[in-house]
C-alpha cells in the first residue's frame, strides 16, 4: 500500500496529448506555408525548418508519453489506448516532415494544383485530430464523448475526400504529364500526402476506441 502510494498516480496524459496535436497543427501548417511559397527559395527553407521543429518537438512529447506510462501506476485510460494514440499521432507528424523531405529531395520544380488540395485536405484532417483530442480528457461528459465521435467522422470523411482527390490528381498525371520523371516525383508526393489523412484516420479511430470504452 505504501509502495502504490509514492507512485505518480495519473500522470498529465492529455495535456501531453493535446501538446503533441498542437505540433501537429503547427506542422501542417509550416507544410502548407512551404506549398504556397515553394517559388521563393528562402521561404521554402523556412517553412521547411517550421516543419521539422513541430516533429522534433512532437518526438519529445511522444518519447515522454512512452516514458510516463511506465513510471505512472494508475493512468487515465488503458496504456495500451495511451500507448496506440500518441504512437499513431506520431505516425501524422513524421509522415508531415517526409511529404516536406520528399519535396526537396525529389527536387520538384513546381506545386501543382493536385499538391494544394492534398494539403489543404491534410491540414482539415490535423485541424480535427487535435479538436477530438482536445476532447478527451471530458469524454466522461455524454455531450463532450458525442462531440469527438463526430469529430472522428468529419476525418473519416475527409479521409475519404482525399482518395477521391489522389485518384483524379493520377488519372490526370498519367495522362496529360510527359516527362516521366517529374512524373515519378508527383506520383510519389502525392501519395504521401494523401497517407497523411490516412494515419489521421488511424488516429481518429483510436479516439473512437478510446471514447467508447471509457464513456
């Protein structure tokens, strides 16, 4: 009884999570920045930095989470569901920094219009990954579990959005680019940007997880 009593007893899980969806917002919307501005040099190099602080600092909370579950003898919520969200949020981050890598490593000459809806898309997906995350800590109020349960559809339907967005963006590359290179580099920004909505999705059904057990 002494021993359990001396133990960190809950630990702050969800002002951690919802640290860690803030760098993914701030993330998304470096990424967002770097598209409009890709022309000018300076400012893709800046919104390029942007991005890559918003997933370092989200690596540290990330690495503080899985460090906290051990040390904390009664948490919150299951610590596989703390485990499995904050590592599927990672998932969004990294996958933000390697659509911003791929960019400049595939030396892409210009952003298409297909390049700016997938981000826009991205974007709306992070902007609710954090409002259901936001909502977790209040999931014992019927009101509050509702709320993130529609949240968690808006991203499914914006995940859905984005497939529709990535098959038009290949039907259209594959018919009208000539340069077969440039076209590999497209194909393959696409795709990547298209699995950001993807892993938002795997965080939303965590969160869907996470409200229906603990409701």
């Amino acid at each position: 009884m002494l021993f359990s009593k001396l133990l960190p007893q809950e630990g702050n899980f969800f002002e951690m999570f919802n640290h860690h969806a803030d760098r993914i917002v701030e993330a998304a919307h470096a990424l967002a920045q770097l598209v409009a501005n890709y022309s000018d040099s300076d400012l893709r190099q800046k919104y390029g930095q942007a991005v890559d602080s918003a997933e370092a600092a989200a690596d540290v909370i990330t690495i503080e989470v899985n460090r906290s579950v051990h040390q904390t003898f009664i948490t919150p919520i299951d610590r596989e569901q703390i485990h499995g969200l904050i590592n599927a949020m990672d998932d969004v981050a990294d996958l933000i920094q390697d659509v911003a890598e791929a960019m400049e490593l595939y030396d892409l000459q210009h952003m298409t219009g297909e390049i700016t809806r997938l981000t826009d898309l991205s974007v709306k997906c992070c902007e609710r990954v954090r409002e259901a995350v936001k909502l977790l800590g209040k999931i014992a109020d019927p009101a509050t579990a509702e709320a993130a349960l529609k949240t968690c559809a808006e991203i499914d339907q914006l995940e859905k959005d984005g497939d529709r967005v990535l098959r038009a963006a290949m039907s259209k590359l594959f018919r009208e680019e000539p340069d077969v290179r440039e076209l590999i580099k497209l194909k393959a920004v696409y795709e990547h940007l298209e699995t950001i909505s993807d892993k938002c999705e795997i965080v939303a059904t965590r969160i869907e997880g996470i409200v229906l057990e603990n409701a």
